[in-house]
C-alpha cells in the first residue's frame, strides 16, 4: 500500500465520488461522511507521497500507470505520475484545503443546495480529483484532460447556485473552453516537433534536438502560456472570476478561490522549468521581458478594483487577482528568490484565501450579509470567527508571523536582487491597498460609521446596535472548527517556513536560476 | 486576409490543411467572443475546438499510410495461421504475435494524435452538453439567451442586491429580523422572488422587472 | 466591440501562420512526430504487447488509459453537472414557444419498434469489435444511448423514462467508472501499478498479453455503460429543463 | 504532393459550412447546418486514416450533440439576434 500511495491520491476521492453517486440516491445525509473519509485517505496519502519523495535521493517519486517503462528515449509510452517536491508540496496542499472544506461543508451544503447535496459531493470530490491529478501527472496531454475535469466540476459547483451564478457560469465556461484550449494547441505543436507527450521527454528532446530557435516552440509557448494565463484570470482575462466567486454557494467558493488558480500557477511553474526548460522560457522567449510589465499593471489594476468594492466576497475576489499577479511576477522576474516566493506564495495564499473564505461563508450565515455595512458589531457576536477571518487578512497584508509575510519576503527579495523595481514599487503599493481594505473592515466591524461618515452611535464604544444585536452568537461549531483550523495553518506554516522553503530550494537546486544581480 | 505573398502561396499550395485549419478556429474563436447569442456561441465553441482536432488528425497523417488497425499479415490473430482465435497461448505456439520491422512501420498512420482527439471529442461534447444546460438555466432566470439583454438585466438585478443594508432598513427600525433577512435575500439570489416583506417603494420596482422574463418567452405564435 | 473582437483573433491568426512555415511537410512519413520512437512502438509492438490489432484501441484503453478513465469521468460529470444545474431550478413562466401536443405517429413508432433492436445489437457489436475494427466503448455507448433517445422521440419521454429512468441512468453511469476504476484498482492489488492489467493473469486462465486484451473489453464495457446512461441523461434533462416530463 | 481534389473539396465545404452555421438567423437552422458541418469533418477525417475518430464524430458531433442542441432550442427563443 505504501508504495502506491501516489495512486491512492485519486483513488480516494475518486471512488469516494462513485460512492456519493451511488449511495446518495438514497441516503443522501451519507455524501458528508463519504467525501470527509475520502478526504482523509486522500490527504494521507499526500502526505506519504511527500514523505517519500523527501526521502528518496532524488527528491522525487515516478509512478507509471499501466506499468509501462520509460527507458526508451524520449519518454512517454504509458503515462507518468510524478511526484516531485514542488508536485507533492502543492498537492499536500490541494488536499489539506480539501480536507478542510469538506469537514466546513455538513450545513452550508444542505441549507444552500437542498436536495442536491449528492451531486454536490460528486463534483466536489471530483474537482479535488482532478486538481490533485493536475499537480502530479508528468504528462502533457493528461494535464489537459485533467483540467477539464476539473473545469467541468467547477462549472457544475458554482452554477448550483442563484441564476445569477449561472450566468457567470456561462462567462466562465466560455473563457475557460478558449483557455484550455489554447492549451491543447500548444501541446499538439510540442506534439508535432518533438513526437511525444512526456514532460520529461520533451525537455529531452529540446536538449537534444536544439529546438530553442524554432517558431513552432515558441508558438507552442505562447499558446501554452496564453491558455494558462486564462485559466487562472490574470488580469486581462479576469472578468469571469470575480462574478463567478461571488454569486457561489459558499462552500464552492470556499473550495475553488483557494486552489483553482494557484493550481492553474503551478501549472505555469511546471511549463517553464520542467517542459520548455529554464533557458528555453526565459532566454529563448520575450516573455521574461514583458511579463514583469504586464505584472505591474495587473496588481495595480486589481487592487484599485478590489479598493472599490463594498462587499467583502467581492473585494476578496479581486484580492485573489491580485495575488495571481504577485505569483506570476515571482516567476518572471526570472530570479532564484523570486521563484522560491512565488512558489511558497502559492502555498501560503492557497491557505490564507481559504481562511477569509471560510470567514466569509460564516458572517453571511450570521450577519445575512457581506456588505461592509452590515458587519457593525460582529466582533463582539462572533469573536473566535472574526479572529480567525482577519488571521487570513492579516496574512494577505503580510504581518509576520503569518505565512504572507514569508512568502511575499521571498518575493520582496527576489525583485530587488534582480533589480526589478517596477515591481517592488508595485508589491508594496498593492500591501498599502491591503492595509487600507482590511483596516476599513476593522473599523465597520468596531466602530459604528455607515457609508457617509455618519456616526450612528451615542459616543464612545457605542455601536449604535441594540442588545440583542451585539449578544454572543457563534456561527456552529462544524464550520468554526475548519476556520480555526485554517487559521492555525496559517500561522503553522509561517511560523515553520523555513522547512517549508528548505524543500522548495531542494526543488530549484538542479535548475540553474540566476541568484544575484545578473540580468541578463 | 493575410496577405504575405510567399507564406499564403506555400499555404495554399502545400499546406492547405493547416491553412483551412487556423480560418475555422478563427471562425470558431471570433464567434465565440463576438456573437451576442449564446447558443451561437457555443456553436463557435464547437467549431473551434473540431479546429484543434484537425490539426491533431493532420499531424497523424502519413503519405501513403494506411488506417491503423493491422493488416491481415501483422494481425496477431491474423488468417494466415491456421490457428485463428482460440486462447492466446495456443496460438502463440504456432504463431506468436511478432513486433513489425522497421520499415514496416511506414504503412500505417500515427495513431497517438487519433487516441487525443477522442477524448478532446468526448470532452468537448461534455462541454457542450453542460453549456446548453446552463444555457436554460439563464433562459428560465432571466428570460433571454441574447447576451446584451442579458447583460441590463444583470445589471438591474445587481443594482437591487448591492445596496447597502443599511439604506433598505433604515426607514423602518433597524432591529427588526425581517429587514435583514430580505437583504440577505436579495444578496444571495437576486433574481429569485424577493418574498413578501414588503418594502414599499422597492419591492414596487422590482416587481414589473420580475414579471418581464416571463413575457419574453410567453409569446405565442 | 465587433472591430474590438477582431483584434484577438488576428493575433491568434498571426501566431499560427507564424509557425505554420515551421510545420513538416502534410503527410511527411519523415516527420518528428511520425518518426519518433513513441510513435513507433505502438506502431511496432502494440501487437506483441497487447494483442490487439487496433492500435487506437490499444492505445486509448491500455497505454494510456489513464486518460481514458477520465475522459469517462469527465462524461460522468457532465451528466452530473447538467442534473444539478437543472434540478428544481424553477418554472418557466411562459409557454413554450413550439408546444406540440401530437399522438405518437403510427408510421414512425413501428420505423422505430423496428429499428430499435438493430440499433442496440449494433452498438453491441461496435463495442465488443472495437478491438479489430474501428469503433470500441465510446462509439457504442454513444449509439447505445442514441437508441433510447429514438424511443423518447418517437413515443415520448415517459415512454423511455419507463425502461430507462433517470435514477438507473445514475447507477448505470456510476457502475461503468467502478468498472473501470475497479479493474485498474484489481490490478494495483494483484502487485502490479494501478491499470496495470498484465497483473490480471493472475485471476484469469491467459497470458500476460491476453490479460490486458480482455481487460480493454471489461474497460470498454464500463465505458460504454456510462456513456450510455450519461448521453440519455443529457436528452432527458435538456429537452425537458430538468423537469423529466412531457418532452419535445 | 499536398492535397488531393476531395480533401480541398470538403475543406471549402466546411468553411462554408461553418459560415452559414454562424450567419443563420434561425437557430435550428444552425444547429441543423452545424450537424452538416460535423459530419463533413467526420469525412475529412476518415478519408485522413482516422477512422475511429471519425466514427466517434459521426456518432457525437453530427449525432447526439445535434439532437442535444435541438432539445434546448426548443425550450428556448428559436431566434436569433445574430
């Protein structure tokens, strides 16, 4: 069992899945159980996949479904897992906030989508399959495949929802179909210069065949970078998100704002280094020139978007774009540093989104609603929630010793080794933003302003709010519990992360990444 | 369109499948942003991603290849032995399955891109299916699949969930349960009907919005 | 927003023609993708392998059916999706635009009460003979499923909710992916990876070859189960808004 | 060398094809023409030497996809605006 524990990855959720389908059908106060089980195996075997992958002396675990060997050259007859410290790290994480969500989910699901709570669970174990498989495969074409599993279940969760939902819904659909497939037409270019699918086997074959120069890999490149660049909203391509997040039920946005563009990010990580080669991405392409612009105007504008935002699902919505472009200058700053930040970043913002989710999934049951100005007086009826939803903001901001901070020091470091100021000047403008947002929050939770200024209190410390409003009124316990338990992940890995960021550089060791000043 | 003289006489001349290729995602991909009807959208969708898998058949093709399914002399369990099916050990004595020589390989066509291009068919099929339901969906919430009409309604509808609890509850206290509870309402689904507490001028506005999806599609021939 | 629309295509456009000049030649035997060495060994030793004559098949349901499995899951969720985005989603206010209230056409039903059973016994045969002619779990599933929606056009939806309803058509989806999911989880158990079906001669009475050559049938049936259930499920739900009742 | 006289043929074909799909007012119309598109690119192909893929489009595309979009065009406006 142990030596297939990269399988029981997807078998868990997969067969959990199956079960949810079969047994729902009638017992449907089973599905909860179910995907909690399955979550659990799931998780544990991520983190055995990543103990070994740790542990063996190349840092990483291969896996060949069908049981087919890779020896010839190029690679690529079966398909390929492969678990190296990157995959298993992120997909650790796909799995912890899977865990958590579905522990979160037992009351939101039931009281949001009655009656369909099986096919809830269906596609939420599938969307968990499908994103654990994106972090594992070594094969470009399963990549694809298991996209759009994960794209079809995300479409399916959010437009369970309002019909405002699935109406966002058929946004998203539309450009997340041109996103993946993009995708695939870059694979088929890859495809039809270097004849195989593995993505170790065409990093060989650039090697070996000198393909750096050839249009059809830089095409290949493009396209790829294009569809990805979609799929997890970079600025440009963000419309579908923020409508699409919002108008969820909670427990879907709960589970997807975490994960689904920072999966769709490590995906990007994995192309760059791992399929085209460090030299092919970022010397042989223009990329590494004009990202770091593009990156400039994605965090400005999103953050000026999430500053104008009166609702709290919404302003977290466009924090998330803003994130993106965080991670993705990390990458194409083209930097050692860098890259340790932006991949520690996806860890750390998959964690702390997931904590202002949950929050947000708890003050709407409580407060009905997340407009700013319905929130006055929270702290004092719902403390334990608010510590751990603002434990996420503080996060976000980047105050040690939260995970934030260590992630965007990585990224603060890597700008100015390599002497990307634009970059810097607009990483800590963004923070500023954040600063501003989250202590605006503070304020409508503490003190008693509306909209214009108005106070609606009688002096001091008075809210302005009955008795009955202000009384100790904790969300239940099933979906507080995941909350704390997000928070405390947050502060965990911040206060642990440097093991976190040893085993990230054990990763970039073999790559040759630039780690000082020199720019080419 | 692309005029480059010697790059669309090559195209034309050589390469004419590539050529047509690019034209139908491009079809498909200006459709897919352009067209204000959704189901004509998916239409593009559809068109676009039958584009992709031409380009995969194309890269399978070999000049005098055949499909690749073995002839009757590589069959495995070919007529030429006189053992045909039956278990596989027993044929195997007599005959067993040989791997085909190097030359030989020429005779067939590549068969990884066909095995692609099934599942991108099955799913772009799947994509296409939960399209359409979405599609209704939006038809039965909002009364229209035009995607500018759909749009102003959105909008309206917006308009209605966004405003501030506050200014919906303050004309009558604010303490009351019911007040909150139509704003969380309106928050979490606007289109859906607002109830029955009654919020004077409000609840008089949204009403005639409401009824219009229904006269959209009620019309009868 | 028409000229606006134009410009992303055009760069798509240009991108592609761009690398078009790169592209082997149509139908060179010579080319990386035909000549390279993954290529060839489906081409050389799909044979030897597997056994099976048609190399797709072998491909699609055994060297990477990996990717197979979920292309079925990816049916399944599509079925799953669609019922949970239309379930109880509320009425249409309006009548329906075309609402035809017809009996059942005599012509058409006895076309159809012929037509149904070739039908079926077809998509049987294009599932079990996928292995050495064109065709295989997918493609007779499709025409499996196809048969069913005949029944619902000819008759009504009720009429082919009665021999297929809506809840069998979940268990029969969910039945064909542990059929899949189930014969790649035996062969993990029996030692060997997961899918990895040689290791099934260890229950059945054949070679390592003939073991994978009849666990791409049993692969192929769970295939053709849930596409089956899944592409009826689609018709039922789409042509009725969810509500199952009354129909085209 | 290249392309023979079907294959051009039925590229123009689908082109056109494509076009009307995407230019008819009426949407069974369109659904309708892009099932003739389908089933033209399920003969491209299997003159190609993709015969699975062909037989899968046959069934999928020009098939049961039709079907499926005519289902839900009768629940829907049968016009378009464009």
């Amino acid at each position: 069992m142990m030596e297939n524990a990269i399988a029981w990855i997807f078998i868990f959720p997969l067969f959990g899945a199956v079960a949810c389908a079969l047994v729902g059908m009638r017992q449907s106060k089973l599905c909860y159980p179910i995907s909690g089980l399955s979550m659990l195996g799931a998780t544990w075997a991520g983190a055995e996949t990543l103990m070994q992958a740790v542990q063996s002396p190349v840092h990483e675990v291969s896996y060949i479904l069908g049981g087919w060997t890779l020896d010839a050259f190029p690679r690529g007859v079966g398909i390929e897992f492969r678990a190296d410290l990157l995959g298993a790290l992120i997909t650790l994480v796909v799995l912890g906030v899977g865990l958590i969500v579905s522990l979160y989910s037992k009351l939101p699901v039931r009281e949001e989508t009655p009656g369909k709570e099986p096919l809830f669970y269906v596609l939420f174990l599938l969307q968990i399959t499908g994103l654990a498989g994106i972090c594992l495969t070594g094969d470009a074409f399963n990549l694809y495949v298991l996209i759009e599993v994960a794209a079809l279940t995300g479409y399916g969760l959010i437009a369970m929802g309002t019909n405002r939902a699935a109406a966002a819904t058929f946004n998203y659909l539309i450009l997340g179909t041109i996103g993946a497939s993009l995708y695939l037409l870059g694979v088929g270019y890859l495809y039809i210069k270097t004849g195989t699918l593995n993505m170790v086997g065409v990093q060989q074959v650039i090697q070996a065949n000198g393909l750096m120069d050839s249009p059809s890999m830089q095409v290949a490149f493009a396209l790829i970078g294009l569809g990805i660049l979609i799929k997890m909203a970079f600025f440009p391509f963000h419309a579908w998100l923020p409508n699409a997040y919002c108008n969820a039920p909670t427990t879907t946005s709960c589970l997807l704002a975490p994960l689904v563009t920072k999966v769709m990010i490590y995906v990007m990580i994995r192309m760059t280094l791992t399929v085209f080669g460090v030299e092919f991405s970022f010397e042989s392409t223009l990329w590494s020139e004009f990202m770091p612009w593009l990156v400039v105007v994605a965090i400005v504008c999103a953050a000026v978007m999430a500053l104008a935002q009166r609702e709290i699902k919404r302003m977290l919505a466009y924090l998330i774009v803003a994130e993106v472009g965080y991670m993705v200058g990390g990458v194409w700053i083209y930097n050692y540093y860098g890259l340790i930040g932006s991949i520690f970043h996806i860890i750390s913002d998959a964690c702390m989104t997931l904590c202002l989710f949950l929050g947000a999934g708890l003050i709407l049951r409580k407060a009905k609603t997340t407009h700013f100005d319905g929130l006055r007086g929270l702290f004092a009826k719902m403390p334990l929630t608010m510590i751990g939803f603002f434990v996420g903001g503080f996060s976000i901001i980047g105050l040690p010793p939260t995970c934030g901070f260590f992630s965007k020091w990585y990224l603060i470091t890597g700008g100015m080794v390599s002497q990307r100021w634009e970059y810097l000047v607009v990483l800590m403008f963004s923070t500023m933003v954040m600063v501003v947002l989250f202590f605006r929050l503070i304020e409508r939770i503490h003190l008693a302003v509306n909209e214009e200024g108005k106070n609606l209190g009688h002096g001091h410390g008075d809210l302005g709010l009955t008795e009955e409003q202000t009384r100790f009124d904790e969300g239940p316990l099933s979906m507080l519990i995941p909350l704390l338990l997000a928070a405390s992940v947050v502060l965990v890995i911040g206060i642990y992360n440097q093991d976190v960021v040893n085993q990230i550089e054990l990763f970039l060791e073999p790559f040759d990444l630039p780690k000082g000043t020199g720019r080419p | 369109m692309f005029e480059d003289g010697a790059i669309v006489n090559e195209l034309l001349v050589e390469r004419l499948n590539y050529f047509i290729y690019v034209v139908l995602l491009l079809i498909g991909l200006h459709a897919m942003i352009s067209k204000r009807n959704l189901i004509k959208k998916l239409i593009g969708m559809s068109i676009f991603q039958t584009a992709i898998i031409l380009f995969y058949v194309s890269i399978a093709v070999k000049e005098e290849a055949t499909i690749p399914i073995y002839k009757a002399e590589h069959d495995p369990h070919g007529e030429v032995h006189h053992h045909p099916e039956k278990g596989g050990e027993e044929a195997e004595a007599h005959h067993g399955p040989v791997a085909l020589k190097d030359e030989e390989i020429k005779q067939y066509a590549n068969p990884l891109p066909h095995v692609l291009m099934l599942t991108a068919i099955v799913v772009g099929v799947a994509t296409l299916g939960l399209a359409l339901a979405l599609t209704q969906r939006i038809y039965q919430g909002y009364g229209t699949i035009e995607e500018d009409e759909l749009l102003t309604k959105i909008e309206r509808a917006d308009d209605r969930a966004s405003q501030s609890p506050l200014k919906s509850n303050q004309s009558p206290s604010p303490k009351k349960a019911k007040g909150s509870a139509t704003a969380k309402k309106a928050t979490a689904s606007p289109s859906r009907k607002s109830g029955s507490a009654s919020q004077g001028k409000s609840a008089a506005k949204r009403k005639p919005a409401k009824r219009k999806p229904g006269s959209g599609g009620g019309k009868k021939a | 927003m028409k000229l606006l629309s134009l410009v992303p295509v055009v760069a798509v456009g240009g991108l592609l023609l761009f690398a078009a000049q790169d592209f082997p030649e149509w139908g060179d035997p010579a080319s990386p993708a035909s000549t390279s060495p993954v290529s060839s060994h489906f081409i050389q030793s799909t044979g030897v392998d597997t056994e099976v004559p048609n190399m797709v098949t072998a491909v699609l349901a055994d060297y990477r059916g990996f990717d197979t499995m979920f292309e079925t899951v990816v049916v399944f969720i599509a079925g799953m999706a669609v019922l949970a985005i239309l379930k109880s989603s509320g009425r249409r206010k309006g009548k329906r635009e075309h609402e035809v209230e017809a009996e059942p056409d005599l012509i058409v039903t006895n076309t159809v009460r012929l037509i149904v059973p070739v039908i079926q016994i077809f998509a049987f045969y294009v599932l079990a003979h996928g292995h050495v002619s064109p065709g295989g779990g997918f493609q007779g599933g499709v025409v499996m499923g196809a048969s069913f929606i005949l029944v619902a056009l000819a008759w009504d939806l009720e009429v082919a909710l009665a021999r297929f309803s809506a809840e069998k058509c979940i268990l029969v989806a969910a039945l064909g992916i542990v059929l899949y999911g189930g014969i790649g989880f035996l062969s993990m158990l029996l030692g060997g990876e997961f899918l990895d079906y040689a290791e099934l001669e260890k229950v059945l009475p054949v070679s390592r070859e003939m073991a994978r050559y009849h666990a791409m049938l049993g692969v192929e049936i769970g295939v053709g189960f849930t596409v089956t259930a899944i592409i009826f499920a689609l018709y039922a739900n789409l042509s009725t808004e969810g509500r199952l009742k009354g129909g085209l | 060398m290249g392309v023979d006289l079907f294959n051009t043929f039925i590229l123009l074909l689908l082109v056109a094809a494509a076009l009307t799909a995407l230019r008819a007012r009426d949407l069974i119309t369109a659904s309708v023409v892009f099932g003739v598109y389908s089933f033209l690119m399920c003969l491209l192909w299997a003159e190609m030497g993709a015969v699975d893929v062909a037989f899968t489009e046959a069934t999928v595309g020009a098939g049961v996809s039709t079907v499926v979009m005519v289902a839900t065009i009768f629940n829907l406006k049968r016009k378009s605006s464009d």
